[in-house]
C-alpha cells in the first residue's frame, strides 16, 4: 500500500487551528493526528472533547486520535462523539486490553494498540489479529520535538514478521521525530503510516513538508 500521511496538530498554533487545519486539507495528508495527554500516563496535558470537536468541524480528513492516558474505557464514547475516526490506546495503560479494543470497534472506529519504547513487540501476539494498526512510538510520549530512537527500526521489523504471519492488513505507524532524513528508512523497515508533527509545522512551508513526506 501506499503510505499514509498524519500531521499531528499538536504542534499546530492552536490560537490558529482553522488555518492550520485548512493548511492540513488542501495537503497531501491522509489523516490528522490527535494527541490527547492526561498529565497521568504521560507527564503533560494537551487539550479535550471540545478541541476534538472544534478539529473535527473543520478538518475534511479522518482523525486518528491517540490517547495518551490511563483507563481510556471511560472515554471512548466522549472522543467517538467528539469526532474521532480511528481510536489508539497504550498497551501499558490497558490491563484488559482486548475488552478495549472490542470497544473501539463497537462504537464503529479503527481500533489501534501504541507501545511505548521500551515495551516489546512480543507482548502483542495474542491481540495482533484483533488489530487494525499498531502504533510504534518513536519517543518516549508526551511531548513533541524529541529526538527519534533508533531502536524503533528492530520494533518495525519484529512488527513486520509478526504482520505477516497474523495480520497482513495491519496499519504500522510510528510516531515521534519522524523527518525527511529518516522517512525512507521507516519505510522500508515496514511503517506505513508516518506520523510528523513538528517537522511539518515548523518548516517555512508545512504544505510542502507534508508533500516531501508523502513522496519522499
Ligand atoms: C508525542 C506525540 C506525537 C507528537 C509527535 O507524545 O504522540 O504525536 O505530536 O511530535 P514530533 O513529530 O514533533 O516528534
Ligand atoms: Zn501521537
């Protein structure tokens, strides 16, 4: 498949986020990737249900909202009407974590499982072909701007095998410092869904950023 595209809004100007959003559309992204801290999984907070719902007024491509807390049973519903298209939860923040992902799929969203950087691949045999994607993050989550590990390349490998023998349809996204200079590499290593926050909005031209990612 061809790859996919997800600029994370977190590094938008949120004093501006129509304009980036719009920006966002008439791009070459696929999705719109949402990130949601709750100062308890992950040592800091971004934003809630309204801001969901205010991207989702004026985004014109799916949002793929990651959810960077703990016991997101609770909410999943709320992100659901708030907007949300495909819906990742931490493997570290589920202890029932094929009950979530059932959730997930009930309320008619793209179910996904992120690991953090230090949880192996391993953990999910048992849940891959229960899966629509899987989310290697690339940095430790919560915050963007952080250097990119490269210990990620081995987890797109394991991913890849364990892909292929249980789940060839999977969705591989890696997200956190994913650039010009490391695209091809995580391409090839098997991702093909590419997250980019800061490298896109901090570039003179975001379009034009998200352009050299799509066709690198
Ligand atoms: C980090 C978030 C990322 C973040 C990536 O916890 O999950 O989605 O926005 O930002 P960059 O691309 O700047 O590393
Ligand atoms: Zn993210």
């Amino acid at each position: 498949m061809n790859h996919l595209i997800a600029p994370s809004i977190l590094a938008a100007d949120f004093a501006n986020l129509q304009r980036d959003l719009e920006m966002i559309n008439q791009s070459d992204a696929d999705w719109v990737h949402v990130d949601i801290m709750d100062g308890m999984f992950v040592p800091n907070i971004s934003f809630g249900f309204p801001v969901v719902a205010a991207t989702k007024k004026h985004a014109t491509k799916p949002l793929d909202v990651h959810l960077m807390i703990v016991d997101p049973d609770r909410y999943l519903k709320a992100f659901k009407d708030a907007g949300a298209d495909g819906m990742t939860v931490h493997y570290e923040a589920c202890p029932h974590l094929h009950r979530t992902i059932q959730a997930i799929k009930e309320l008619g969203c793209r179910a996904g499982v992120a690991l953090n950087p230090h949880t192996p691949v391993a953990l999910l045999e048992d849940i891959i072909a229960d899966l629509d994607m899987v989310l290697i993050m690339s940095v430790n989550p919560g915050f963007g701007g952080q250097k990119f590990i490269a210990n990620t390349y081995k987890k797109l490998n394991d991913l890849k095998e364990l892909s292929r023998e249980r789940n060839p349809n999977l969705l591989i996204e890696v997200d956190g410092g994913v650039d010009q200079s490391n695209i091809e590499k995580l391409l090839q290593a098997g991702a093909n869904v590419l997250v980019a926050g800061s490298s896109v909005f901090s570039s003179a031209s975001p379009a034009a950023a998200i352009h050299n990612l799509k066709h690198p």
